[in-house]
C-alpha cells in the first residue's frame, strides 16, 4: 500500500473518515496545514488524531538496532518511539558518524543534532525536544509517532 502523500510504502496506515488511506505521520502533518484529505479535499475532523482508524490490527514492527536500540523522542509527559521508516534513517545517519541530519517527519523538516541529541523543526528552532537511542526494555514508551499503545 502506497501513501499519495510522501509516495512511499505507507508507514502505520490510517483511513481518513472520507475513506482514503495515508501514513499516520503524513496525515498529521496534513492536518496540521491544511485539515483536508490530499485526494478528496473532504475535511479531517479535529477530534480524528484522538482515535485515528489504524488499517490493520497487527502489531507495528518497530526494528531494533544491533539487536536490541531503538530511537526516542520525548514528549509531553513521556518517551515516545519513533515510526519504522525515521528510526531507520537515524540509524544510518547516526552509524555514518554524521554530526547531524535532517528528516522530513510529518511534513516538517527536522534538524537532529547527535552531538547534543536533541531534535528541532526548522520554522521552529527553539522548540527543542530531547532524542535517544535506548534499549526498548530500559525506556517506558508512550506510543510510536503519536499512536498511543494500548
């Protein structure tokens, strides 16, 4: 399944009341900009990201790095995973040795700082969020991506 938004393998697929299916984290950011479907232009309820219509009920696979690292942002209250395909991108960047990377999440670009581990969004540079790269069992996680687990 493709997502119309960013063109690639959907990432934690959701179905928009309208009936058109994107990645959760591409929806978001649509919303956050224009609070209509990208294909149909049908409005996305404000009360939508509360409880999103996840496509499948299979657990999400989250990827684990040598083994046993994934990648966290904080948020309010709390650590939070990110999705599969950032986590990804962390990685490499982080094994590269690059001092920094930038991400499109959400539809917002971000600046990752290793260095610091800290995370940023570009038009909002002083909103800054704390990073990690943790073993899953020693880091209490409230969600993945704003999907909040059960």
């Amino acid at each position: 399944m493709e997502c119309t938004i960013c063109l690639e393998k959907c990432v934690q697929p959701v179905r928009l009341p309208c009936g058109h299916i994107f990645c959760f984290l591409c929806v978001k950011g649509l919303a956050d900009i224009h609070q209509k479907c990208a294909n149909c232009r049908q409005p996305i309820p404000a009360d939508y990201f509360d409880n999103p219509d996840l496509v499948t009920d299979e657990q999400l696979e989250i990827p684990l790095f040598d083994g046993q690292y994934q990648w966290f942002y904080e948020g309010k209250n709390g650590w939070w995973l990110y999705d599969p395909r950032t986590s990804e991108d962390l990685e490499d960047s982080f094994k590269y040795g690059a001092p920094q990377c930038q991400l499109l999440i959400a539809g917002h670009l971000y600046y990752i700082d290793f260095a610091k581990m800290i995370q940023y969004r570009s038009d909002e540079p002083r909103r800054i969020r704390r990073i990690k790269r943790s073993p899953l069992m020693q880091t209490c996680t409230k969600g993945v991506a704003g999907l909040r687990m059960q």
